[in-house]
C-alpha cells in the first residue's frame, strides 16, 4: 500500500494536497493555543477582579457585625461566628461564591478560642500553606487569592479562594476565605475553543478542496500533455492538444503543437528521404545484374581462353578482373538483401537442423580460405546434437560471415568455434587471437560499410555489409548477435538463437543471456576490468532493422589496398584444406587431422616419392 510521501512524490497534486493539510494543521492549532490563551487570560482577568471585589465588600460587612456583636462567652461567639458565614454562604452564591471557611490565625494568643468553622468541610482541605503564611505575614485587612480545583459530581472545577484576616472579640485574629467558582468562565472558553476548532476544521477542509480543484484544473491539461507526448513518441505523428484561452496552459499547448508539427514535417522528410534511398538501392541492384551478367559471360569466355594469351601484365589483369566481377556480383547480393530486410518483406524458411552439422558444411564452403589464411581452426563440440528450428540458408550465413571475419583478422592465429545449448537457445562462438578491436570499435561493427581500419589489406574481399545483414538475420529469427574485442588480444562473436521460431516461422523468444558469453574465458582480465570501470559497454545487443547507413565509409587507402591481387586458388588448395580442422568434444581427443599430422603425411609422401 502507498504511502502518503511516496504518493506526494508521484503525483504534484497530492503532494500540494498534503503540503496544504499539514500547513492548515499547524494554523490552526497555532490559533487555538494563541486565541485560547488571551480569552483565557482575558476572562480570567474581569472574573478575578471582580471576586476580590465582592470578597472585599463581604468580609468589611462580616468585620462590622463582629465588631457590633454583643458576646459574653465563647459559645455565644461561636453562634455569632456561625450566623455570619451562613450569611456571606446565602448572600453570595449569585457572586459565584460556593463557601466560606473560618480559621484561628497563626500566632493568635487569645484565650478564648473557637471551634474552626467550615460551610463545606471539604473546601477547608483546599487551603495550602502558603496562602496561609501569605495572610499571617500580611496585614489586616489585606487580600490574598489562589486559584483551586473545587470538587463536584464529575470531578473538579477551576475556583478562586480568597482569604484575609478578621478580628473576632474575644477571640482575637482569625482568617476568614472564600471561595468562588470559575464554571461559567470555563465554560465560555470551552465553548470558545470548539468554535475555534471547528471553524478551523471547516476552513481546512475547504482549503483542501479549493486547492485541489486548482490543482486539478492546472494539472489536469498537463496530463493531458504527457500522454500526447507519449502518444507522439510511440508514432502516433497526428496527436495534437486542444488550445483554448491566452494563458500559460494555452501557451504550453500551442508550442507543443507546433513542436509536434515540426517532429511530423521531419520524420516525414526522412521517411521520403529513406524510400528514396532503399528504393534506388534496390533499382540500381536490379538494373546492374544485366551488366554484370554480359561481363562475366564475356570474362569467363577469356579466362577459358588464358592459355592463348601471352602478355603476363594481361594475364595478371585478367585475374583481378575474375576477382573483382566476383566481388561486384556478391556486393549486389547484398545490397538486394539489404533493401528486402528494410522493406520487411523477409519470410524465414523454417527448418529442424543440428547447428553442429551446419558449421561443418560452411567450414566446407569456406575451406579454402582456411587454408590459405594459416590459421588452425579447433571446434569445441557438444556430445549431443544441438537443434534448433532455423533457416538453414541464413544461418550459414552468419557463420560463413563470422568465420571468414576470423580468418581476416586473425593473422594465422588459431581460431576457436565454440558449440553449446541450453533448454531454449543454441549458440555458436567465433573467438580468434589475432589483432582484435577496441571498446569503441565493438560497438560500430556492425554498422554499413563500417571498417575498423581501412589501412589494412584486406585478403578475402568484402562488401562492408556481412556482419550487417548478420545482425539482420539473427534478429529476424529472434536471437542475438554479440561481440566483444581487446586490441591485440582478438575478438569474439556469439550467434545465439531460439531452438523454436514463433507462429508461421516469425522470430521466436529465449531465455538471455544465453548459453555463451560473449566474453571468452581466455580473455584477459584487463579487458573485463577496464570495460567495467570505464563504463563500456563492450556487447552490442541485437536491435531492429537498421536505419538506412551512408553510402560508404571506406578510404582511399582501402580501395587502394583491394587492387592488390590475389592469387586464385587451385584444385590441390582444395584438396588440402581440411587439414587445419581439429574437432574437440567433451571428454574426447582429437577426431580430424591436425597442423602436425598432415606435416607427418607430407613428408612421408615427399619419402615414397
């Protein structure tokens, strides 16, 4: 359940709400304490004076009958005595009097005393001491009061005794006290300060609803706003807020629509802009396979006839024209395969395949390079066969795309393809050891015709598009692509896909972050510590299809670099290229030939020959 302060601090007007009930509060018990306090004072103030008023004129009265008074003994000064208080007891109820007490004085050396008389005897317990010692120290004649809590049927009420000395014949000085009550002024303030609170309480409460029938009013158009904001950032280009009136609230719907008009203009203007885009892509790909195919028809009829030519500078350009035709054709591919993903108009072929089974066809198509590049690949295999629900010809793919960037960038260096699964996912890890990346490469690599660097010669060709279109591939099947780099230290890439597409072969879901990790364990610890502390994020997660990417990013120097030639490979390339596959599964050695037993097997065909 909220709390009051957390809903304040989620809702502007609750929070003014609960500011103004806790400041009315505190008003109004600041006014209660302040107002009681001076009509408290104030009729304390009139009823006491008058008291001592009436207590005056009452004990002078008492005074001149005593001194009247005709006693012989102490008898008949106690009748006298007795009369007197019944008289003052009868006489000033009206004055809010409510009894009268009779005590000798302190220090009274009469020998002739009387009984102390009471009209109440439990107002004589309410006199102290010290208004005792007040009036004995004092003279005659003169009035000393204290305030007392007289006792009634529901338990006390404020009072005010008033007592002075009198001289009694024969019987000397005695202290004669009177006591009033206080009631009705107590009364008058109790009533008071109801009146008080509740006038408080309504004023509260009508603070309480005025403001938060402002606030609603203010806050109900900002609302409003939020959500044609929100509206607008999830595409809705048309929302729009009602202006009504020249305040700021009209001023803050007009200029958020004409900040909605200008986003609508804008993302209509690159929408045109991207059409335009993948629509002339698209054409120029189209347009362009006429070409190409004439070209390499009339190629191919010169390379049949290479024998023929004598020239070598012209040999040597009929090869890089082979190569570069080649290039040209899968660039094309690519760039049709681009504008059917932007388009989305992509349907995946959906088909049970053992991904283990798959990596060794590709390791197939891409032997030659293996071969050529020096580097020993060592597949690390599960014991059982890793399933998954795929399109076959996209996932070979992505792994043709990775292993060839391996072989690339490795520099001879072993190359390790990693195969793992879980209850909902398989994975595949291309880890090489060769240059690597940076942190701020990893998160560009697979962005368009992006190069880490174009200085360098690249052997294999490329169009800049694979690590791409690869990204492209796995999203549509609902998986992720990932990488990680460290200069010097390699790089790593994880293909992890769902072992279920969804409904009619569209993307299906997995539990992340998979069975790999991007990060292989041989990495350094540098890498994983400096990618912490400097906040990089060294993964780039699988997004959707990407926004259309400038036309290229390459260099002169890298054009420069691809009319370096490249030397064809021949049939024996072919025949060979196995050898530098070496399958690792769990618990087992070795199931290919390795780098050392095809030396061995060499040199013993060079000793038979």
């Amino acid at each position: 359940m909220p709390t009051p302060l957390g809903a304040a601090r989620r809702s502007l007007g609750t929070s003014m709400v609960l500011f103004a009930t806790v400041a009315g509060v505190v008003l109004i018990a600041v006014l209660l304490v302040a107002v009681t306090i001076t009509i408290r004072n104030d009729v304390f103030a009139e009823r006491r004076a008058a008291i001592l008023t009436d207590a005056r004129q009452r004990t002078a009265a008492a005074q001149s009958a005593f001194d009247v008074a005709q006693v012989d003994t102490a008898d008949d000064l106690t009748a006298t005595a007795q009369a007197q208080l019944a008289s003052i007891n009868d006489s000033f109820v009206g004055a809010g009097g409510v009894g009268v007490v009779l005590r000798r004085a302190g220090g009274e050396t009469s020998t002739i005393i009387i009984n102390d008389l009471a009209t109440d005897a439990d107002l004589a317990a309410l006199i102290t001491d010290n208004l005792v010692s007040q009036i004995d120290a004092g003279q005659t004649g003169t009035q000393y009061f204290q305030s007392v809590g007289i006792p009634d049927g529901d338990g006390t009420a404020p009072g005010l005794m008033v007592g002075s000395r009198v001289n009694l014949p024969l019987a000397g000085g005695y202290n004669l006290f009177l006591v009033y009550t206080l009631a009705p002024e107590q009364h008058v303030i109790d009533l008071a300060t109801r009146a008080i609170i509740i006038a408080g309480a309504g004023f509260l409460l009508l603070l309480i609803v005025g403001l938060w029938a402002l606030t609603s009013r203010v806050l109900i158009p900002i609302r409003r706003a939020s959500l044609a904001a929100e509206r607008l950032a999830a595409g809705h280009l048309q929302e729009r807020l009602p202006v009504s009136g020249e305040n700021e609230i009209a001023t803050l719907s007009r200029s958020f629509n004409n900040m909605a008009d200008s986003l609508e203009a804008q993302i209509q203007a690159w929408e045109s802009l991207s059409k335009v885009e993948k629509l002339f892509v698209s054409d120029v790909s189209h347009e362009l396979r006429t070409p190409l195919a004439s070209i390499r028809l009339a190629a191919e009829q010169i390379w049949q006839a290479r024998d023929e030519i004598q020239d070598p500078f012209a040999t040597r350009s009929l090869k890089i024209l082979m190569r570069e035709i080649d290039r040209f054709e899968q660039m094309l591919s690519d760039l049709l395969e681009i504008s059917r993903i932007d388009s989305g108009r992509v349907q995946l072929r959906a088909a049970e395949a053992d991904i283990g089974a798959v990596l060794h066809g590709v390791l197939d198509l891409v032997a030659v390079h293996v071969e050529a590049s020096g580097s020993p690949i060592r597949l690390h295999l599960p014991e059982e066969p890793c399933v998954a629900e795929v399109d076959v010809a996209r996932v070979e793919r992505i792994l043709r795309n990775l292993i060839v960037n391996a072989l690339e960038h490795a520099e001879g260096s072993p190359i390790d393809i990693t195969v793992a699964a879980n209850g909902d996912a398989v994975a595949v890890r291309v880890r090489d050891h060769g240059v690597g990346m940076s942190p701020d490469v990893v998160k560009k690599v697979f962005d368009r015709f992006y190069r880490a660097d174009p200085s360098r010669k690249r052997t294999l060709g490329g169009t800049g598009l694979g690590l791409s279109i690869s990204l492209e591939d796995a999203v549509l099947h609902g998986g992720t692509l990932t990488a990680w780099g460290w200069p010097a230290d390699g790089a790593s890439f994880v293909l992890t896909l769902p072992r279920r597409l969804g409904p009619d072969a569209t993307p299906g879901t997995f539990t992340k972050p998979g069975p790999l990790d991007v990060v292989p364990d041989d990495a350094p610890p540098v890498s994983r510590v400096g990618a912490r502390t400097k906040d990089v994020d060294v993964t780039v997660p699988a997004v959707p299809a990407l926004t259309p990417s400038p036309a290229s990013r390459r260099s002169d120097v890298d054009r420069d670099s691809e009319q370096e030639e490249v030397a064809t490979p021949t049939e024996a390339d072919e025949a060979d290229a196995q050898v530098r596959v070496t399958v690792i599964a769990p618990g087992e050695g070795p199931t290919a030939r390795t780098p050392e037993d095809t030396d061995s097997r060499r040199k013993q065909e060079g000793g038979r020959r």
